[in-house]
C-alpha cells in the first residue's frame, strides 16, 4: 500500500451512534438553514417593495411640487448647503425623513439634498452625488450604497415636468435593521434548537441502543469461556428484557440465546459421547487385562515345559507370549490414557525428582547396558507436587525411547535443574534424531517412527501421548528438539520448593 493512511475514519468504521447522530443532525441543519434564507429573502424583498411603493409617492411629490409655480409653494426648509444647489420638492408636503431629492441636467447633479431629522436639509457629498447622475432614467428603482451617514438608498430616476431629471431616493436602513435582526433572531434560535434537539438525539440514540450494548457484553463473556474441551457450564444468556422480539435488538438476543442453547447442546453431546468413547476404551482394556494374563501364563507353560513340546510349537508359543505382553503393555497405556483423559487416577504428593532421576536412570543402564546413561544433577533435591508412578512413567518412556530408538553406545544425558518457578527436567541423546516427518506429531497418540529404524518391535507410538498426558495434567509443558546427532526433550513441572 502506498500513500500517507488517512486521518479520517471510513464512514462503516465509526461508532453506530456517531453516524445516527450525523444522520439525524446534519438534515437538521440543512433544513434549519433553508428555512432561514428563506425567511430572510422573503422579508427584504416584502420590505423594499414596500420602500419602492412610498418612494413612488415620493416621487410623484417632488414632480408636483416643482411643477407649482413659485408663489404657491409652500416654504423651502432650511439648507445647510450653498443656495445654487437647493434642491425643491423636499419642501413638498409629506415628505418624512432620509428622503433624497436631486436635479440633474446634462449629467451633472445641478441641485441635491436629503431631509434631515429637524426638517432642515443636508447637502450632499460629491462622492455621493457623483452615484446619482448616472441612474437609468424612468426605469425600476435601484438599490446603491451612498455611504457616508445616508448608508444604502433605494433610487428612482423620472423626468420632472420641465425635462431635467429628477433623482428620488428613500433610505434603506430601517430594511436593513430588520434584516439583521431577523438574522440574528435565526442564529440564536436556529443554534438553541440545535443543540437541544442534538442533545436529545444522543440520549435517544444512547438509550436505544443500551440492549445492544448488553447483547454484545453477554456475547463477548461467551466468547471468553473456555469450549474447546472438557465439561462446558454455558450458563449465560442475554437477559430477558433485551429478547423482545418486536425490536431490532432483540431480535439479535433471541437469536444468540437460541444459538448459545444450541451450542450448549452440542458441547454436551459432545462431552458426553467423549467420555462414553473414554469408557468404552478404559472397559475395553481394563476386560482384556485378565484373558491376556491367561495367555501370557499358559503360553509361559508350555515354555517351561520345552522339552516335551516339539522345536517349530514351542517357537509359535514363545512369539505368542511375547505378543501377548506387547498387547498387555499396549492396554495399560490405553488404560491410563483414558484414565488421564478422565482426569482421574492422579495422586498428590511431594515428588523428589533428584531420587527419581537417579532410580530411573539406574534402571535405564540395566534395560539398556550397551548406551552410556549420564546424569546432570543440581546440589539440592529438586521437589515438585505430582503422582510420583506418573512422574516416573514421564522418564521412564523418554529413557525407553533412547533405548530403542538410538543405536548402540548412544550418550542419553539425564540433567535437572530449578527455573524460576519450573523443575526442568532434559533427556538429551546424541542418537539419529526423530524423523523430520514426524517430528511435529510425536505426542500424538499411535505416532511413531519407521519401524525398521526401531530396535524393538515393542513400538506402541503411545509412550510419549502418555509423557505429554501426565505432564500437562501435572500443570506442565513438554518440548522436544531433535536433529540428527541431537534430540532433546525438555520437561518443565510446576516447582514446589527448594532445599
Ligand atoms: N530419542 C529418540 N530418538 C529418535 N527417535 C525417537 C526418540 N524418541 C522418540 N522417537 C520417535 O518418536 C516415536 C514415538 O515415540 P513413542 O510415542 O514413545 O512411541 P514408541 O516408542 O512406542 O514408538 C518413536 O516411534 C520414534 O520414532
Ligand atoms: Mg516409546
């Protein structure tokens, strides 16, 4: 990917409530906006139509009145300005306030004035005059900013009866004083019912959405249960008020909770037809222990016996009774991996792994005289809390392995050490290693190399199922390690003290 990543969320990556409250406010905006300049254009111009109604009157005053001759005009109010410039018809009656009066000949302003407060007239500017004289004679009134004190006028430009033309004008101010204050009158209201209407959105919206919420927690503690293996207790569920069906949320509710009874239900089934197939192999091998001491004996029988059975029987009886004790070994692994399966059949008790080492690897050098067995033991006994049949088993299968898997005059090093919290316990041998191919599945159960590599044909491929059963029932990790010229297993058990 290239490119700087954005700052800006993608709009499916924000909050469920944000986007409501987008949703829900910005409408409202652009409708309280429309609604305003809608408003406001419909005042201005309600408002200049009726300027431009009494600037016609206006208009229609200052025509009459310069259309009287002279004797019957009534009196000129005072004028601040030069005499040449005075204009008439401000004195016209009727006249009010800001209204504007100007002659213009040949495009000049020749007279202009506006009716001040006390009656009297006020001169104009040159500027101000100058923006009258080009105003499009007998056409609409126009709008134009005369600034200075007068500010916006409205302007209307006729013909007076002697052929000048004759400029009338009336303020703007007052239209637009009340422009502004609907405006601002709009922006206030406009941004209070904003806010409360946003305000009451977020609690709606919060509200609303609180079951979801709720939904979601009971999910996230399902998911945080352990379901993978053994017996479940899949004891929550979504809570009654949040499964109503006639809402959108508890719609999801129901659903989850119909789907967590399912689940329960087939956890249970699973757990129970494992524990019945668990039964099935522990009976199963716990039926064939006793017929296969039978064999065993009768078959050791006719061994003593040898003198009076023929050479060829006695060979079958002597390969029936070694079978027979593989098959015996072979149940009792069977039996006590069910067993562990089960999470039964485990004592608790002080284990001193140093006098175990030692026993089992004096044992290793009887079985097995022809491999060099070493041990690497630390000053102070090492104890763990364990079943010590079951520890003993652990390394006793890993020294088996070395035994009959590793050729003649292979070192096995025994080594123990206290880490930390662990008792470490390491079978290294210098042999061939585990095949590559299997290396990843040698704790599997029936797991086990090519048999012609094997010493023995005593094989089972369940020694180390039953190593790494014991040890993770003890609370413990098993690893192996193994190349050609190395193969370690290293064993940590939970360490009870020191010393
Ligand atoms: N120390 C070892 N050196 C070489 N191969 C080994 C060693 N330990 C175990 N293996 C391989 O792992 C396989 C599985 O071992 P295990 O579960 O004890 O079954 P089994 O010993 O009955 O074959 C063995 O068959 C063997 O191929
Ligand atoms: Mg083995």
């Amino acid at each position: 990917m290239s490119g700087p990543p954005t700052a800006r969320l993608p709009r499916s990556r924000r909050s469920l409530r944000t986007r409501l409250l987008v949703a829900f406010v910005v409408p409202l905006v652009v409708v309280l906006g429309l609604v305003g300049i809608a408003s406001v254009t419909a005042l201005r111009s309600e408002l200049l139509s009726q300027v431009d109604t009494r600037l016609d009157a206006v208009s229609d005053r200052s025509r009459d009145y310069s259309a009287q001759p002279g004797d019957a005009l009534p009196p000129k109010p005072p004028y601040d300005g030069d005499e040449e410039g005075e204009p008439g018809g401000l004195g016209a009656r009727g006249q009010g306030e800001g209204t504007l009066v100007a002659t213009v000949v040949d495009g000049v302003c020749t007279s202009s004035g506006v009716l001040g407060a006390k009656g009297q007239t006020v001169a104009l500017t040159t500027a101000q005059k100058a923006a009258l004289v080009d105003l499009p004679v007998g056409g609409e009134p126009v709008t134009a900013d005369l600034g200075g004190d007068l500010g916006e006028y409205r302007l209307v430009a006729g013909t007076a009866p002697n052929g000048d033309v004759l400029v009338n004008g009336l303020p703007l101010g007052g239209t637009a004083d009340a422009v502004r204050r609907l405006v601002a009158v709009e922006l206030v209201v406009g941004l209070i019912a904003l806010a409360a209407a946003a305000l009451a959105a977020v609690l709606v919206i919060r509200r609303t959405l609180r079951p979801l919420d709720r939904v979601a927690a009971t999910a996230t503690r399902v998911s945080e249960l352990p379901l993978a293996t053994g017996e479940v207790q899949l004891a929550e569920r979504v809570p009654p008020e949040d499964t109503d069906p006639r809402t959108e949320v508890g719609q999801v509710g129901t659903a989850l909770n119909r789907m967590l009874d399912h689940v329960e239900g087939s956890l249970a089934a699973r757990q129970e037809s494992e524990t019945q197939v668990r039964q099935f192999v522990a009976d199963a091998s716990h039926e064939l222990r006793t017929p296969l001491a039978s064999i065993r004996g009768y078959a050791e029988l006719v061994r003593r016996q040898r003198a009076e059975v023929p050479g060829d029987v006695g060979h079958a009886m002597r390969r029936v009774e070694s079978e027979a004790l593989r098959m015996s070994e072979l149940v009792e692994e069977l039996l006590l991996l069910a067993r562990l399966d089960a999470g039964r059949e485990l004592t608790t008790e002080e284990v001193d792994l140093t006098a175990l080492v030692v026993d089992a690897v004096s044992d290793a050098h009887a079985a097995g005289p022809a491999h060099r067995w070493q041990v690497d033991l630390p000053d102070a006994p090492v104890l763990v809390p364990g079943d010590p049949a079951r520890v003993h088993q652990v390394l006793a299968n890993l020294l088996a392995n070395v035994r009959s898997h590793t050729p003649d005059g292979t070192t096995a090093t025994t080594r123990l050490r206290a880490e930390g919290g662990w008792a470490v316990l390491q079978v290294v041998d210098d042999g061939p290693g585990i095949p590559a191919a299997l290396r990843p599945h040698v704790f599997e159960r029936f797991a086990r190399g090519d048999a012609s590599r094997s010493r023995t044909a005593g094989s089972t491929g369940l020694g180390l199922a039953i190593v790494h059963a014991v040890v993770s029932a003890h609370g413990g990790t098993v690893e192996v390690a193994s190349e050609p010229g190395r193969t370690a297993f290293t064993v940590r058990l939970p360490h009870a003290s020191e010393g």
